[in-house]
C-alpha cells in the first residue's frame, strides 16, 4: 500500500469514527449544552442586573422535541449562576407546552429562544411556583396565546400578595397573566396528578405538591423522556430555600423530597429550578442537612437563645465546603427559617402565613 493510500484510509477511517460519535451523543439525552456557573460571584454595591446582557438559551436537551432554557452566569445578583429560573418547552405538531416563563425583563429574549426551535403555538403553561424568575413573563406568554395552569394557592398569592417585612408596596398585577386553570394539593394522595396532557408524542402530569417551597408548588413529570422538573424545594446553588410568606415550609421540603423518591427511579433526570441537573440519590445529602440544621435550631431555640445567637452559632459550617454559592445572606436567610418554624410558626391562610419581623 502506498503512503498515501494508506493516509486517505486513516482519514476515512477517522471521519467514519467522528460520525458515528456524533450520532451515538445525538441519542443520547439528557443533554448538558451550557452547564450552570460555578462561581465564585461578587457584586459590588448597589449593583443592579443589567436585563440588556443577559442571553436566554437554551442549556440544557432532556430529548428530541423538549428543551430547557435558561439565562447567563454572572449577571443576575438573585441567581449569579444562571440568570432567572429555568424553563421548559415541550413541542411539536401539536403546539408548545411551557413551564414557567422566565423573568419579565427578559420575556421578548425567552421568546425567541423558544422560535429558533420550534414555529409552533404556544398553547399551554404551567407555573411551578409563584416567584417571579419562573411566573414573570406569564402575561406576555399569554398574549402569545398560553392557556395558564397552577395551583390555587399560587393564583391567590398572585391576586393577593403577602405582607413583606419591611412593608414594600404589593408590586401591580397584570391580571392577564394570572393562570386560569387552577386545582389543589390533596393530601391524602400526594403525588396525584390534577392534569395529564398527551402531546407531541410525550405524556406529561402536572402533579401539585404539598406546601414546600410554596403553598402552591407543582413539580412536572414528562413520563416518556423519564423527566421531572422539582422546582425549587431543592436547590444545590446556595442554601435551601422555603419561601414561608407565601406558606413554604422545610418541614413540607423534607415531604417534597421524599415523594420524589417515591415517583422517580434511579434513571430519572430531576430538573430543579437553579444548579445543576441531579438524580434523585442526589437528593438524600440535601435532606440530611435540613433534618441536621431543623434538629441544631430546635436544641438552641428550646435553650432561650436569640436568632442573633443562633446566626452566630454558624451551623451551616460543616456544609460550607460542598455548597456552591454559599454566601453569608443565603446562610442567614436558611438558619432565620428554621428559626421561625421550630416555635410559633404562623398557620398558613390563603396560601400565605404572617411571618414575623426579625428586627
Ligand atoms: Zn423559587
């Protein structure tokens, strides 16, 4: 054989090889096109998001026709390590499902990320909870033409938000995006779906969840592509977060992440609404520390000590290491939780509780 025969047969050989790699990563999802940031973020003071810089896009493929999308690292103070909260987009002949609508701001940028895919109608949306990183740009979405779902408690914190400390005015509410369809968390069958829709090949559920990160939470099962999206009651950027104003609880956290062991099996991708994709083997390091810092609370608060005392304790220590973004208001904000829902934790009415004001 010639050398240069030989040389073309390797450079056959070569790109034979690359084409069957390209097609084998083709089939295979989940796909991680553009992983979350890691950090370390600072943000000097009085910073404000620059909404102009920020790209929406899409980062992550669970498998042909349902994609995630998400913002960049680095310029959102709230989420440093991927603006907004993620969304998700089913689609197909049969028009787009969405979850969640991203941050306001950024509505116009969400949209077209969604038409470099997919020409469809936007048709249905789902909300997984009531913060604005995942319900902000519901109005534009349904102009777009979105018929919205969620739970009850959700669309009653919308229409009546919850009195904040420090007492900022109720931001005005577009009425056009508050969802339309609503139904409830029955707690004799957690895990229940309220709604199943058929669509563009894939079955998903919507199924609402115990109060958890909020009195209206809904995780979203595709049942084709093995995929749930977990919202927020679990999160590996920052400390656990129960937003208790609008009726979230650690407590319900734990029970959110044990009907997650329930549902999924050890192949199925959970998507939370910030960090990184995770099974739910995953989820169990998560659960032992809020178990761990609840229990540390308890013993401190039962002993008379202050919630300056309890921040000063710095439980959250052992954890630091393995926990990204583990800035000092994410610490005080998780401990300052526990605090409040170890005594006199406020009932929920309306979907909301009346927290105390830490002065
Ligand atoms: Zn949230």
């Amino acid at each position: 054989m010639t050398t240069k025969r030989a040389w073309l047969l390797l450079a056959v050989a070569a790109l034979t090889s690359l084409s069957m790699s390209v097609q084998t990563q083709e089939a295979r999802y989940p796909m991680t096109i553009i992983a979350p940031g890691k950090g370390p973020f600072s943000f000097p003071p009085g910073y404000q998001t620059p909404w102009d810089k920020i790209d929406i896009m899409v980062t992550e493929k669970m498998s042909p026709n349902l994609f995630v999308l998400h913002g960049s690292q680095g310029l959102d103070p709230a989420h440093p390590d991927a603006s907004g909260g993620r969304a998700m987009v089913l689609f197909g002949p049969d028009g787009v499902l969405m979850v969640d609508t991203q941050n306001r701001q950024v509505a116009d940028k969400t949209l077209k990320a969604i038409r470099s895919f997919t020409d469809a109608p936007i048709k249905v949306l789902v909300n997984t909870h009531i913060h604005g990183d995942h319900t902000g740009a519901n109005a534009f979405f349904a102009k777009q033409g979105a018929l919205i779902f969620s739970q009850e408690n959700l669309r009653n914190e919308m229409v009546r938000p919850p009195v904040r400390a420090g007492g900022q005015p109720a931001p005005t509410i577009d009425m056009t995006g508050v969802p339309v369809v609503t139904y409830n968390y029955t707690a004799g069958a957690p895990g229940q779906p309220a709604a199943t829709f058929t669509m563009n090949g894939e079955i998903v559920d919507f199924i609402p969840m115990m109060p958890s990160h909020t009195a209206g939470d809904t995780i979203v099962r595709f049942r084709k592509a093995n995929v749930i999206y977990i919202e927020d009651f679990y999160r590996n950027f920052g400390y656990p977060f129960a937003d208790q104003a609008n009726g979230g609880s650690i407590k319900g956290m734990l029970d959110a992440v044990d009907l997650i062991e329930k549902l999924a099996d050890a192949g199925t991708t959970l998507v939370p609404g910030h960090g990184t994709l995770v099974k739910k083997e995953d989820l169990l390091p998560y659960r032992a520390m809020l178990v761990d810092i609840l229990a540390k609370v308890k013993t401190l608060r039962d002993q008379g000590k202050s919630l300056k005392e309890v921040l000063a304790a710095n439980l959250t220590a052992p954890y630091d290491k393995t926990t990204l973004g583990d800035t000092q208001q994410s610490k005080d904000r998780f401990i300052t939780e526990a605090y409040d829902e170890v005594k006199d934790f406020p009932p929920i009415v309306d979907g909301k509780r009346t927290m105390p004001v830490h002065p």
